[in-house]
C-alpha cells in the first residue's frame, strides 16, 4: 500500500515504544531486594510469576472484572502465595511502591525515537492509544521523552472504553477528526490492539517481537520498528 494511504498513526505505548519489560523487571528487582530479600535467590521464578499474573489480571480488568486498584496489589499477591507469602499487606506495599518508580524508568524500544523522528518529518498525525492508566501513562511519557512526539494520549480512563473494544478506537478516532481508511494502529498484543482496530475498521500493524501467531488476519506484521519505514 502507498505510504500517502495512512495520514492518522495510533501507537500503543507499553511493549511497543516504552519498554515495559525492561523498565518493570528493574523495577521489580530493586523492591525484591528492598522489601522481600529472602526472594533475592529466586528472582527468575519471581519475574516469570509476575509476567504470568499481571497479563491475567489486565484481561480481567480489561473485561470490568476487577478494579484498577484490585490490580495493583492482586497481581503481587498471587506472587506472593506462591512463594508461601500470604500477606496483602505486603502485596500492597509492594504495589504502591511499584506504581511510584516503575514510571519515571525511560528506557524505550529499540529504534523508538528514529522511527518517531522520520514519522515527524513525514507529517503524520502521531497518538497514543493505551489501556494504562491516564496519570502513570502520562508520567511514563514524559520521562522517556516520547510526550513531544505525540498530539495526543488517549487512555482507557479518559474514553471509559478498553481495546479492544470498539469504542475505544471510535472515541479516538472522532476525537481527531481523523477518517478510518487513513488511520493506522501500532500494537504490540494482537488480541489488544489488532483485533481490536480490525473490529473497529483500522489497519493494523503487528509489532511481533515475540513471534506470536495472531489470531486473526493482520494488515502488517513487524519485528522491528524500523519496518515501519517500508509501510510509511
């Protein structure tokens, strides 16, 4: 498809600019090490159950099943328990603490800011399109450097609608003024942010670094972003 096609460009942030693997895995080791020593020697277990319990709990959020707030301690929690730590009061020290450094970690995917900057100098319209929460999606932004890039953050908090739903694309996409047939989203979770623009009548981008098969049918798939070049 020629490149004038798409004047709209709709980027999730977690996963696909802002490295939320390699910023929460810091962040997660130094409060390992500052609120549950005794878990120092089994911190890949530890990782891998977060991993494992934080990507559940965000689909039951996502689906209204529990609480943004539920969501910050239960995924430690479940960790917990599974390390014989029944303890919610430490699940919720761990996750305050979590929200309030994880954030200001700038770390960001690789080749971010040069495909940002050849986007820019090509005018298109740049947003961001996340289900994170609108005060920490902010924060993250701003520290990392991304926020000058972008018109707009759109969060799940401020349309009261999470990808995949509908809504939360048609919310953006009016917001902008911007036309469907010309709009492109950039995701990283095809059951997030491909099937949900699919569904909405978007073109997606895949951006499959981990080589997951989609579920469903995609416009583009990427492993990094500066394929974005070749499709814009």
């Amino acid at each position: 498809m020629p490149a004038q096609r798409y004047k709209w460009l709709f980027f999730d942030l977690d996963g696909t600019l802002w490295d939320f693997d390699s910023n929460s895995e810091y962040t997660l080791q130094l409060l390992i090490r500052q609120l549950t020593p005794a878990l120092v020697d089994h911190e890949a277990e530890f990782l891998a159950a977060y991993r494992h319990y934080n990507d559940f709990l965000w689909i039951e959020y996502g689906e209204g099943r529990i609480s943004k707030e539920e969501l910050r301690w239960k995924r430690f929690h479940e960790v917990f328990r599974q390390f014989g730590l029944d303890n919610r009061p430490l699940a919720e020290e761990f996750g305050e603490k979590y929200i309030s450094i994880s954030p200001y970690q700038t770390r960001v995917v690789e080749h971010t800011f040069e495909v940002l900057d050849y986007l820019k100098q090509k005018e298109y319209h740049l947003y961001l399109l996340t289900n994170g929460f609108t005060e920490i999606q902010h924060i993250k932004t701003t520290q990392s450097g991304l926020a000058p890039y972008f018109e707009k953050v759109f969060t799940s908090d401020e349309s009261g609608y999470k990808k995949p739903h509908k809504s939360a694309f048609d919310y953006a996409i009016k917001y902008v003024n911007a036309r469907k047939r010309e709009s492109l989203m950039i995701g990283d979770e095809w059951p997030i942010d491909v099937l949900g623009a699919r569904q909405a009548g978007i073109d997606q981008v895949y951006f499959n670094t981990r080589k997951k098969p989609a579920g469903c049918p995609v416009t583009y798939e990427i492993s990094n972003l500066l394929e974005l070049k070749q499709i814009l």
